[in-house]
C-alpha cells in the first residue's frame, strides 16, 4: 500500500508551524505578558516566520471578503432585476373589486421588494465592499513598507548565521585535526614524525585563515543582531495594531452586514403583511355580490314570441310583444366539502355551512363550530402554525357558547334568506388565532368551571325530541376526547369515534346515535357537544 502524501500548507496556512508543546513547559519564562513583541522570539527566530505568515494570511482573508461582498452585490442586483420584471408582467387586468386590489397590491409590493434588494446591493457595495477593499489596500501597503523590508533583513540574517555556522565548523575541524597530530608527535619517530609534523604545520596555517573568518563572520552577526532585534520589535508591534484593527474592522463589517440583511427582512415582511392586509378586505361573497350589482342583467327572461296563424285572413294580425319571466332559482352548489387551502390551514366560513345538492346544514352552536376549528392546525394571518395542547377534558361538559345562533334549515329546501345569512354571521366572528386550551378546561376555547350533570329529565325530553323527529340524522361528529357517561340517558364513546346528530337542543348536550353498533346501548343517546368536532 502507498504511502500517503503529506498534506501541502500554503504559504499563509500556519498549520505548517504548528508543533506538539508539553504542558509543563513554559515558553515564557513565568512572563504574564502577551504582547506581540514579547511573545515571537525562540530559538532560531522561530516567532519570525510565523509573524510572517499570519500577516499574509491576514490579507489573504480580507481579500476573500471583498470577493464575498461583490458576489452577494451582484446575486442581490440579480434578484431585483428578476423581481422587476416579475412586477412588470401582466397579473388580474381583467379582474374587478377586492380581488382586483390585491392583485394590485401584490404586483406594487413586488416592485418595491424589487428597490429594497437593489438598495442592499448598493448598501453592500458602498458600505462593505469599499471599506474592506480600502483595509485590504492598508494591508498590501503595511506588507511593501514593513514587512518585506523586514523579510529582506531576516534572509539577510539568516546568511549570516549560515557563514557564522560554516566557519565555525571549519575552526573547530582545525582544532581537533591540530590536537589529534600533537598528540600522535608524541610517541612518533623518525619519518612518522615529520609526516605528522609537516601535517600539522598546514593545519595550523589553514587554521589561522578559518579563524579569521570566523571571526569576521560573528563581529557582523554581533553587529546585525541588535538591529534585528530593533526592527522585529518594530515589526511586532505594527502587526498587532494592524491585527487588532482587522479584527475590530471584521466585528464591525459583519454586524454591519447582518443588519443590513435584517433590515431588507423587515422591509419584505411589511410587504407582505400588506399583501395580507389587502388580502383581509377581500370577501367572495362580497365581490360576487358587486361583480352582480356592476354587471348584472336582471333576472327577466325573454320568452319567445308566440306565433299566431293567419288563418287565411286577408289582413294578418301582428306578432305580440315578447313576454317576460321572473326567475327566482334555488342556489345549487356544488363546491366540496373542505376548500383548496395550503396544509394546515382551514376556514370557519367553510366549517360552518356546506351546499351540497341544494341541501343546506347550518348549526345552531356556533362553539361547537370554534372547537372544531382549534383542534385543527390553524394558521393565522401571519402565516405562523400553531395546534392547541392536548390536555384531558373533565367529565361535564359547561354549556356551549349561546350567541349567535344561527336557525337549522329544513334538509331538501332551498336556501332562504336565513340560511343565507349564516356564513356572515360566522364570518363576522371568525378567529385569527386557535384558541387556547389552558389545564383545567372542559376543551378549547370553553369555561373553566363546568356544569353539574343535567337533570334526568332534560335527557327524556331530547329523548322525546327524537322519537318525534323520527332520528333524522343532521349531521355526523368525530369525538375528539374520551367520555364516560354519568347518567342513564347518556353513553359512553372514545377518541375517534363517529356520532350520527340526530337533535342539537341549546343547552349543549346533543342526541344522536354512535354508529359502532357493538357498542350501541339502546336508550343511550345523550353526548356532549364540546367534546366533538364536524367530521
């Protein structure tokens, strides 16, 4: 298997200098201080190439700033050509009424996004951009005049030492040969000893011209050093105040940025809260109602003429005038059941009435109708989803809210002006936000002291109710809590469960028949209303 590469540092990476410190060991020789000038030195100016790599990769990273400030100016001035353009575009010229408004405002909300984004771009540009490539500048000017000036005397030390370190191996070299031959004279003779003696003699000669290199070499190392070590103190202490300004400067760029970014945030959702405002004055009924009284051509028919024979006459009879008829047709719906509506979100209006087939069922409790509603997700009109807390109900229902009542409509009629009035009248007192069910409540949005259980004979009158009614069946309910009867007439049903209505007497408790017919008690009808929803 190969050996893996080593990874390649840049040139302003510092992971290149990063080495493996004992715990125990102090750098700092018990100095406090943490200042550049005190805190770069070690051996070999280790601290040197580490300032200088810190102030590349400094500048390195204000650069990318700058580059990051131009893209988000030119996606921003992108976004608020598209969104221009979109305002443009042809959007409900045909319409009339609220909805005609809505789209207007929908159209001009759009446009004025449209400047908010092309202002952050210039905000960016102008306030971001410019000051940071401004800083930058600062940087490559700090690097020209200080820093390779700096870098230039440090490879010029660093020959130095390089001379200062050669020499001296060659002066050292001199002297061990010079010992290792005087010591050999000592037990030589003859012409052993003048080899050794003619040796030493050349080394001592070439000694003579090492040493004075050597020292040569250390008198000008001993003359670089202290203006070095100026200079780096120098060096030092410009790059800390050009650090601690970088970094105040990026805390402040930053926050200037997210603020900006904020601020466009804020500037679309008023858009949008206009868009709903506008959207909170249109009514369908209301704009089909206008879009009648504008355009309406009256409800008379023409009939055709009647076509009367001659008969042979000599002088034919003219043709009557054309008859006209009145009409006053039922409305027929057929609209489903649950509107298109994003997920989650519902509406009274449609919870409240349903038109199917010319037939209408409208409720006389308008809590059961609010209960229903906050046991659905319900989204108001800030778009925020919220589902009320799923507490256990008490046993005894209170009785349910009394105001508006609304009156049933016979099944297989048509809608009177009563029954037309109902979808208002629950339009007018319709919820912006789900109810509340706080600990201790008998369900959503109701009182919390519940009611003693009901007199036995209520529940034999709603019984009598029914039997007179023939158990029509009005409507069909889902249980929403567990119930466990208290008295004879009434029965017990679970989470889940569907219930047939047959009566919805005013006091809030209901007849009506489970429809698990293993469970189904016969002379059980009583339920109470607040514990289900419509179904």
């Amino acid at each position: 298997m190969a050996a893996r590469a080593a990874p390649q540092h840049s040139a302003t990476s510092l992971a290149r200098y990063a080495v493996a410190r004992q715990p125990d060991v102090d750098l700092f020789n018990g100095s406090t201080s943490r200042d550049y000038c005190n805190s770069f030195w070690g051996l070999s100016d280790a601290g040197a190439n580490i300032m200088f790599a810190r102030m590349r990769g400094a500048s390195k990273t204000t650069d990318e700033l700058r580059n990051f400030w131009n893209e988000r100016c030119l996606i921003e001035e992108e976004y608020a050509a598209k969104l221009a353009k979109l305002a443009k575009a042809p959007i409900g010229g045909d319409e009339i009424g609220e909805l005609r408004n809505c789209l207007d405002t929908l159209r001009i909300e759009t446009e004025k996004q449209a400047e908010s984004h092309l202002h952050l771009a210039q905000q960016v540009r102008d306030d971001l951009e410019g000051p940071t490539a401004q800083f930058h500048q600062k940087q490559i000017n700090h690097r020209r005049t200080v820093q390779a000036p700096l870098e230039r005397k440090f490879k010029e030390k660093q020959v130095q030492e390089s001379y200062v370190k050669k020499s001296r191996e060659k002066y050292e070299g001199d002297c061990m040969r010079i010992n290792s031959y005087t010591q050999q004279a000592t037990y030589m003779q003859g012409t052993d000893l003048a080899k050794v003696q003619q040796k030493l003699q050349r080394t001592k000669q070439t000694m003579q011209g090492n040493e004075r290199d050597f020292a040569k070499f250390t008198k000008e190392l001993l003359e670089l050093q202290p203006i070095w070590e100026r200079e780096f103190k120098d060096f030092c202490d410009s790059c800390q105040d050009m650090e601690e300004e970088r970094l105040d400067f990026m805390k402040d760029i930053l926050w200037a940025y997210a603020n900006a970014v904020s601020t466009i945030c804020v500037a679309d959702d008023q858009s949008c809260e206009r868009v709903r405002t506008a959207l909170d004055q249109l009514e369908p009924e209301k704009d089909v109602e206008n879009f009648v009284n504008e355009y309406g051509t009256g409800n008379a028919i023409t009939q055709p003429p009647e076509f009367v024979p001659t008969n042979g006459l000599s002088e034919p009879q003219m043709p009557p005038s054309p008859l006209l008829k009145t009409v006053q047709f039922p409305r027929v719906s057929n609209r489903p059941q649950q509107p298109f509506l994003l997920d989650g979100q519902t509406s009274i209006e449609h919870a409240n009435a349903h038109h199917v087939n010319g037939d209408v069922h409208s409720y006389n409790d308008v809590a059961s109708v609010i209960d229903s509603v906050a046991n659905m997700s319900y989204t108001s009109s800030r778009g925020q989803q919220s589902s009320p807390p799923q507490t256990s109900p008490p046993n005894h229902p209170p009785p349910p809210i009394p105001e508006p009542q609304v009156s049933l409509a016979p099944v297989n009629t048509s809608v009177n002006s009563t029954s037309r009035s109902a979808s208002p009248a629950i339009r007018n007192n319709r919820v912006s936000q789900p109810l509340p069910m706080t600990p201790g409540t008998n369900g959503p949005g109701r009182s919390q002291t519940p009611p003693p259980p009901l007199p036995t004979q209520t529940s034999s009158s709603n019984a009598s109710t029914n039997q007179n009614s023939g158990n029509r069946i009005l409507f069909y309910v889902k249980a929403l809590y567990d119930y466990t009867a208290t008295i004879q007439e009434e029965f017990d049903f679970q989470a889940g469960d569907v219930i047939a209505v047959t009566a919805t007497p005013d006091d809030g408790w209901w007849s009506g028949e489970l429809l698990d017919e293993a469970r189904r008690e016969e002379g059980r009808h009583v339920f109470p209303s607040n514990f289900v929803c419509l179904f």
